[in-house]
C-alpha cells in the first residue's frame, strides 16, 4: 500500500503574515533569505537537482534557526520547523531520480518533523483534531489522519516523537530507514467503565510514521523567494500518522521513498511507564495499586484477531515478555492475526487466587468483546507462561472436581462452617471448569514437578519474608479455627506461599500436577537445561528438566539457558513462532 499524495485545502489558510515576518525580522540569523534557485540568473532555467539543493540549502537555515527558537521555548519554533519541513519535501518532489537529494532530505524532514511534534506537545498545538500553526489570533489547523491503524484520531492520547531510552529488557531495536518520522502513539485507556479502559495497561502505545504531506510545490514570486516559506501562507498540508506494517512507501510526486518505522519505540515507550513490580509484588503482595492482578491489553483489540496471554514467573512481570515480544513483532504474521495480552500479578500471593482472578479477567474480556460469541479468534486464545506462570495457565484449562480441595482439607467444602460471602471468595480457587477459548498452552521452564530450590533455605527464608494479603490471612485464620481438624497440617499451621507450593512433596503441586487437560487443548513444552546440577541433573539452576517435563505435550524443544533467560533465547522465541504459525493452520485462520 502507498501513503499517496492528497491535495487538500483547509478553512483558514489566509496569511498570518505579520506573525511570519515578525518571527524572521526577530531572529535575523535564524532564517536566511534563500530561494529554491536564487543563486542562479534568472536567463537561464535551473535544473531540477538545482532547484532541490536550493530547497535543502532553505530547509537547513530553518532548521538551525528553529533549534535556537526551541532552546528559548519560543512556539514559532513550530512555524520554522514545519517551513524546513515543506522545504525538505519540496526537494523530493523537484528531483525524484535522485538517491543524494532524497537521502539528505529525508534525514532534514525527520528532524524538522521532530521538531514540528515535540514543541507543538509542548506549547499544546497538536491534539486529535490537528496540529495548529500561525499565530493565536487566527491560528490553522493542519489536519491528523491515521492510515490503516488500529484507532482512530480521537483515540490519541498524544504522540511521542523522540525516541524512548533503552531499556535492558529489550536486548534490540528494530528500524527501518527511509521517509517520515518513526513516533510512538500513546493510546488514551477510555473513558470510565468502557472495556479500553478496564483492561488498560499504564502506557499504551503503537508504532506509527509520522508524514507531513504538502501539495506541489508552487510557483514563488521575487519577495516570495527572497524570504522564503515564512512570508506566505502555510501550504495546504495534511498530517498522517501511518502504520508502517500496512503501509510500504509515500507518495512524493514521482518519488515513493520507503516508509520510515521503528518498531521497537512504542515498547521502550510502554516499560518507560511501567513500574517494575516484580520484587514488590512477591514479597508486598497488593501493597500497593501496581501490584494488583490484571489482564491488560498491550494494543488496541481488534476483532478477528487471536490473543496470546504472556503469564510471567515468581518475583518477576510482565516487562519480562518485552524481549519476546520485540522479536515477535517482527514477524508481519503477528502482527496481522495475533494481540498481546499479559497477565500482571503479585507473584507472593495466593498462588490458586491468582490463577482464579486471570481465569474471571479472561472469561469478561472474551465476553466484554464478543458478546454474541462470534470471533473465531477470541474462541482459539493461546496462553504462554514462563516458570509459574505455566502453573497459571495449566489452571486455565484443567477440570480439578475435588482434587484441589482434598489437597489441602479432609472434609468437603460443603460441610466447612465459612461465612457466605468467604464461600463465594474461597470456592473459585479451588472448584472450575476449563476455559473453553483456550485453545493451546506453552510451557517455558514451568516447574511441575517443583524446585528443590524451594526446599532449601534460601527458599524457606523467601517463604517467611513473604507479607502475605491482611484479608487473606484473616479468611484463613478463621476457617481453620471454625473448623478444628478439617485441613491437613501444612495448611493449618499457615496460608501456604507461592514458595511452598512450589516445593516438590507440596500437595497442592502435586494436586495440579496430575490434572490432565481436555483433548482440545495443545500443549507445548520448552524446557532450559544451562546447568548441570549432581544432585537434580540437567535444568536451569531453578527447575529441573525432569520437573519441567509433562506428559502430553505434543512438541518439546530443550534450550541451554538459565531459568530467567530462557524465554529469552532465539531458539525459544523461534520455537514461539513455529507453534503460533501451527497453530493458525491448525485453526484455518491463516
């Protein structure tokens, strides 16, 4: 597809010429006065290359005299950098053969456009209805339009032009050079109550290209070309922020430059806004508003599309998944069939009310989005959880009856004396059915069978340090007092931790690992063997690689990694890949 040309016009395009020329006479070396072919006689009839390299030459005068506005935090910055931007355009469109002309325009109109967006956010210019230049007794508006994203212009919260720092969770950056601005869209969450809103992460944002799209270049008379862009009226323009996976080139007369993109950006943008719960969440669970469990949508839902629920591990969160994810991302398939979710919670709770508040988080989104039950894609959900986080998606798709109750009591749940409303908050945890939309798991270092690292004392200390939820020990002191000899000792003598479910002869683990899912479930299996232990043999110094076998899975791939960098492993995430293209065959969603 092409970002093609569109000649618009727009109300209000006349001259805000005292404005204009006040900005040029007040800042006399800002801009110069150079026209698109002022350095030849007006006998002779410039050639194309020179009439570009005269608009370049305008086009870099603008730029440093916009620098020296911006670092004043003057708004005509937006004025010059937006004239530097025409006349960067202006160069392509004089000489589209050549490759010297397009190369260094581009590189002058990405940093003009930056300079348009970053002091346009600044001085509250640009919104979702356009970016607004001139002065502000008759200012115009230049028109936003989104081409083939996933939102529409009133859906932009606000567009982030420089790039976001790097951040270690995303080991690359993948860009691709050519014409336009690379920005991040963030995405405002909805209003109150809306589904955007409820599954919203802290930050949302997408990968967009940013193009100032101008009309043909017009014929200057003499004062016009003596000073420039600035002493008429802005050129009829349109603003568009394109998706650079849908969209491969922009129309510049007859030149069609590649699409600038980074792709990468809007996830450094989201990780810059989230905060780092993994510590905080395994030892202060719901201590705090960040450390509360939640589904959230990393991109805007769009139906048809198949969710895959990224679940991370103990004492970690979802930024684990951003290296996987910037992989996976560049991959044009998952951009087109699939959605991430991820699955955000306090990794020292409660382990089987966790799993209980993903299964109701998924269950009301599938029905918030598809009320009528008609989206093949929400109906063939995939779930991919590392280390614990494959314990959360088995119980996503696992019939337990009893078998999670005997685990921990001797007496049925229905003849325990509990209080309604406790009945009502206990019996999800341990009494379901599997999710019928999930149509595959994977696996990654998940621990089924446990980690003798749980058994040994560094385990046993993290086991104490662990605050567990005030409300969930008062739920558990008063069942077992109201209940003398009805549970098993273990869980009398206390609420037992994430770290104690995870030791080998725990009964809960052992409960979960004799559950078999259903015969519509696939399951795959990714198991990290980076060490050699003499007691437990091959694993990942955490899990064992006999812990991280189950039986059932139809695909198992080892990989020489540690437990916390296993998922980050290309034959991890190339596996990842193969499983998810099997799936859509497997599906007919191709």
């Amino acid at each position: 597809m092409i970002l093609g040309f569109l000649s618009r016009g727009f109300a209000g395009r006349m001259l805000l010429a005292c404005s204009l020329m006040g900005l040029a006479l007040a800042s006399p070396n800002a801009f110069g006065a150079v026209g698109a072919a002022s350095d030849h006689s007006p006998s002779l009839q410039p050639t194309p290359e020179q009439l570009a390299k005269g608009y370049l030459s305008t086009s870099h005068k603008y730029v440093k005299g916009s620098a020296k506005l911006a670092k004043d935090c003057s708004p005509h910055a937006i004025e010059g950098f937006y004239a530097a931007c025409e006349a960067a355009w202006n160069a392509v469109w004089t000489c589209p053969a050549s490759n010297e002309i397009l190369c260094e325009a581009a590189g002058l109109y990405a940093e003009s456009l930056e300079g348009v967006l970053t002091n346009a956010t600044l001085h509250g210019r640009l919104d979702g209805q356009g970016l607004w230049i001139g002065s502000r007794w008759k200012p115009i508006c230049v028109p936003l339009e989104v081409r083939a994203m996933p939102i529409d212009a009133a859906l932009i919260q606000c567009v982030v032009a420089v790039p976001p720092p790097c951040d270690k969770r995303i080991s690359r950056q993948y860009t691709r050079g050519g014409f336009g601005l690379p920005v991040s869209v963030r995405v405002a969450p909805g209003p109150k109550g809306s589904i955007r809103e409820e599954f919203a992460p802290p930050r949302q944002s997408i990968a967009a290209t940013a193009v100032l799209r101008f009309k043909m270049p017009g014929d200057e008379n003499a004062l016009q070309k003596f000073s420039g862009p600035l002493s008429r009226d802005p050129a009829a323009s349109v603003l568009d922020l394109a998706n650079p996976i849908e969209i491969a080139a922009v129309h510049i007369g007859l030149a069609r430059p590649l699409l600038a993109a980074d792709f990468t950006a809007p996830l450094l943008d989201m990780l810059e806004g989230m905060p780092q719960a993994g510590i905080t969440g395994f030892l202060q669970p719901y201590g705090a508003g960040n450390t509360q469990p939640r589904l959230e949508f990393l991109e805007p839902h769009v139906p048809a599309r198949i969710p895959v629920v990224f679940i991370h591990g103990l004492a970690s969160d979802e930024g684990t998944w951003f290296d996987m994810l910037n992989e996976l991302r560049t991959w044009p398939t998952f951009h087109r069939r699939y959605e991430p979710w991820v699955y955000h919670y306090p990794t020292g709770a409660s382990f089987l009310q966790s799993a209980a508040v993903l299964r109701k988080e998924l269950q009301t989104a599938v029905l918030r989005l598809d009320p009528e039950g008609v989206d093949r894609g929400l109906k063939n959900m995939v779930l991919i959880g590392h280390s614990m986080g494959g314990l959360h998606a088995k119980l996503q798709v696992v019939e337990p009856g009893n078998t999670l109750w005997d685990s921990i009591a001797c007496t049925p749940f229905d003849e325990i004396v509990m209080r309604p409303e406790m009945r009502a908050q206990v019996g999800p945890s341990y009494f379901f059915h599997p999710l019928p939309f999930v149509k595959r798991v994977v696996y990654i270092a998940t621990p089924h069978g446990g980690s003798t690292l749980a058994s040994l004392g560094i385990g046993r200390v993290a086991s104490l340090t662990v605050r567990q939820p005030p409300e969930l020990e008062a739920i558990h002191t008063e069942v077992v007092q109201s209940n003398p000899g009805a549970f098993h000792a273990d869980y009398t003598n206390r609420l037992p931790t994430t770290v104690d479910i995870l030791e080998p002869k725990s009964t809960i683990l052992q409960a979960i690992q004799g559950l078999r899912t259903p015969c519509w479930v696939t399951t795959h299996s990714i198991i990290g063997t980076g060490h050699q232990s003499p007691v437990s043999g091959p694993g990942d110094c955490i899990v064992p690689a006999s812990s991280a076998h189950v039986p059932g899975v139809v695909s198992q791939i080892n990989v020489p990694a540690t437990h916390t960098r296993v998922h980050h492993q290309p034959a991890t995430i190339l596996e990842v890949q193969r499983i998810l293209a099997e799936h859509l065959r497997e599906t007919g969603l191709e």
